[in-house]
C-alpha cells in the first residue's frame, strides 16, 4: 500500500478520471493498469471491438482522455538516393538510418467508442529532418494529456501545446536542440507546471522543462559527471520519473554513464550515481517504490541496477544484475519482484530486494514495447505482433499468446474497460 501511495502521488497532483490514461505508462507512471473486460484470448478475428487504420508511422503509445484516444504519427516524405548518401556523410555510426525530405508531425484523435478517426492534425512541418534509426519513428515520444490539454513533445523537432476541444495549438518551442542520432525516444513528463524532457545527444546532453503556460524554458541543466568520450556512447533516450524521497519531490533521470536526481521545480541537480561502467541509448523509464529505484543501463555492459535511495542523500547501490538487461523496455514492479524483458525476448521475474533471479523464461521473438501490469496479468507487446498474457507470481505461466496483424512497438493501454493496442498499422479496441 505504501508503495502504491507513492506511485500515485508520483504522477503530479492532477485528478486523473478512472478511464483515463494520460501518458506513456498510465495514472501510476509505471505501467498499472485497471481493466474489468480483459480476455485472456484474443486476435484479428475474436474480442476485437473494433480496428482502425492509422496515417504515417508512429511508435508512441494510445493516451486517453474521456472519450477520445490520442496519438502522435509522422507523415514521411523520403530523400533521393543522392541527397541521403550526401547527408549520411557526416554520421559516425553503423546504424540502419531513415532520411527525408520533410516530415509533418501530427496528432491523431480516434473516438474510444466507435473507434472512428476525428482529428489528423498537423502540429510540426520540418524540413530535412535529422536521420532516424529504422526501428525507430519520428514520432516514438508518447503525448501527455492534462487539463483539456495534449502536450507533444517530438525531441530536437519541437514541442507542441494544444487545446483538445478546440483543436487550437496553444503554443510551440523549437529553440532546443541536439543530435539524437537515431532519431527521438525519449517522452517528456507532466509535473505541476512543468512539461520535463532529456535532451541528450551525441553532441551535447541536458534535461530541460518548459513552462504549460507559455512553452518558454523554464529551467535547463546541463547534464554533469564522467561520460564516454566517443560521440555515439554519449546518447540516450530515457524518460525521467518523479518519486517522493526524503519528503520531497525528486525527478530521477537515467542518462548515459550516469543516473541523476534532480529538484523538478528547478532543475538543480541533487544526487549523480556513475554506472561503473559503460551505458548509454536506453529507451527506458526507472520505476520506484518507497526505498528503491530500479532502472537498466542499457547498450554497452548492460545490467539492472537497484539503487537504494530511502533515507540517503544520495542513493547507493543495492544490487546489480546482468542477465538479460532490457535495452528498450521499461520494468514492472510488482509485489516485491521486478519483472523485465530484453530485446530477445527472455521475460526475467528477480527478487526487489537481492536482485536474485526467480525464472527467466523465453517468450519468443523480439521486443521494443513496454508491459503494462493488469491485475494478476503481465501484457508484453513483441515486434512480430503477438501479445503474450503471464501471470504475475514467482512461478512462471504462459496465458496465452496472442497474435495481430503488424509491428507492435508502442505499448498498451486501457480506459479500465478494454484493451487499446497501436500496432504499425492500427489501432485495436479489445475486449471480452
């Protein structure tokens, strides 16, 4: 219960309606979720209420306010072969990358009943965007929902406030800047009046927020500590997380080779704790309860790493442990056991407070979406489309899996009813 309370005051001091989930991973920040209609089967054909087609491409995950569901795509208009050889001159990496010409960021609004398309609003018009990695979108960073507003932030490309009844866009910053390298990851978090976003590049690493009211820059920090000096080493995609520690409200952000606390109102830097070793390009988000954080390092000699921040000015190391680290997916936290999948598909259940494996077992194929927890039941979203259904526990059961048509890279979320899922190509309303 104490680490429930957390979690909810963690999120901001917004009422939050109970079908609504208002960002990335839902009213907890950390992927609970509530749902009274989940089958435990499923696929094109069975528990489908309804399938809508979705314009562009796009990773981030279904928000929803009310009656309506939001999202963020991206419309691509490709280079020549000659304008993306000439382009990809200057990259220092290896990485499968997407050129373009321009690139026209939009929201998408769908109705949660009908599952009709309402809105396909363009928020952003850029020309000749930074590459992207081909896994990656250019619209991966998930929207915020609060207080009639939708908050889209797009990294380096801009970020954008608009008035959801009226479809009004309140105001845009594009004044921050760096070189993601494969494009943006990282979702910006709603704390009071502060939208808080990482901005860390191959060529310069900050954390910045933007004031609700006016979209100015409220405060930016530049990120401090020892890094990597090699450019790709130096990049990372995570999101940050507002906890409660000491008594008062700390954002936790996971960088490149350093994990650091940070006083949300300013952006003053409280606490820094250096990996040991080398990790950078996480995708992910740290969960928390009231005595630790939980977060992985990502590519490079990738772990779990509990940090014990409860009574600390700085948080010390509780445990590691370097079996199956996820690279892209964020961890539930459940009960005392901290779950995660790796890229490759192995589900890890560990111990919160040893960080000693209860099972790994392999779920098959590949992975990019972050699990939500629903009740007893751990829904994980692979690339190939197929939705495995495991009960939460220390021994190991396989529901079911369940397949769509299409990529799932964004995750899952529900309105306490039923299950919305984004897919490469669509977006499902499942239910019983």
């Amino acid at each position: 219960m104490t680490s429930r309370l957390l979690l909810c005051l963690a999120v901001s001091s917004l009422n939050v309606a109970a079908a609504d989930w208002p960002e990335w991973r839902g009213p907890s920040a950390q992927g609970m979720a509530v749902i009274t209609k989940l089958p435990e089967t499923f696929s094109e054909t069975s528990h489908v209420t309804w399938k809508t087609e979705l314009p562009g491409r796009g990773h981030s995950t279904p928000v929803i306010g009310g009656d309506v569901i939001w999202m963020t795509t991206a419309v691509e208009k490709a280079a020549s072969k000659e304008e993306t050889e000439r382009r990809l001159k200057s990259n220092t990496g290896d990485q499968p990358l997407v050129v373009l010409e321009s690139l026209s960021l939009r929201a998408l609004a769908v109705d949660r009943h009908s599952g009709k398309l309402l809105h396909d609003i363009e928020l952003l018009n850029v020309k000749e965007p930074q590459w992207a990695h081909q896994l990656n979108s250019y619209a991966s960073p998930t929207p915020v929902l609060a207080g009639g507003k939708l908050y889209a932030h797009f990294g380096s490309f801009g970020t954008v406030c608009m008035d959801t009844t009226t479809q009004k866009i309140l105001w845009k910053n594009e004044e921050l800047h760096i070189m993601h390298e494969n494009g943006p990851g990282s979702t910006a978090v709603l704390w009071k009046n502060r939208l808080i976003a990482h901005f860390d590049g191959s060529d310069a690493q900050f954390i910045a927020a933007f004031d609700t009211e006016t979209g100015k820059v409220a405060w930016k920090t530049m990120r401090s500590g020892e890094m990597d000096p090699r450019p790709q080493q130096k990049k990372a995609y995570g999101t940050p997380l507002v906890i409660q520690s000491g008594g008062i409200p700390v954002l936790v952000s996971s960088a490149a080779n350093n994990i650091y606390g940070y006083d949300p109102a300013t952006g003053k830097e409280l606490w820094k704790v250096h990996y040991g070793e080398l990790g950078f390009s996480m995708s992910t988000v740290p969960v928390a309860d009231d005595k630790m954080i939980y977060f992985s390092t990502a590519f490079g000699k990738s772990n779990i790493t509990a940090l014990k921040h409860a009574g600390a000015a700085t948080p010390e190391v509780a445990w590691k442990n370097n079996k199956n680290a996820p690279k892209m997916c964020s961890p539930l936290l459940h009960e005392g056991l901290l779950y995660y999948v790796d890229d490759g598909g192995i589900l890890s259940c560990v111990d919160t407070q040893t960080g000693e494996a209860v099972y790994r077992e392999r779920l098959g194929g590949k992975f990019s979406s972050s699990p939500i927890l629903a009740g007893d039941k751990i829904l994980i979203g692979s690339r190939e489309g197929v939705v495995s259904l495991v009960k939460a526990g220390r021994t190991f059961q396989l529901l079911s899996q369940n397949t769509l048509d299409g990529s799932i890279m964004a995750s899952p979320s529900t309105d306490g009813e039923a299950l919305f899922i984004r897919t490469d190509k669509a977006l499902y309303r499942i239910e019983k």
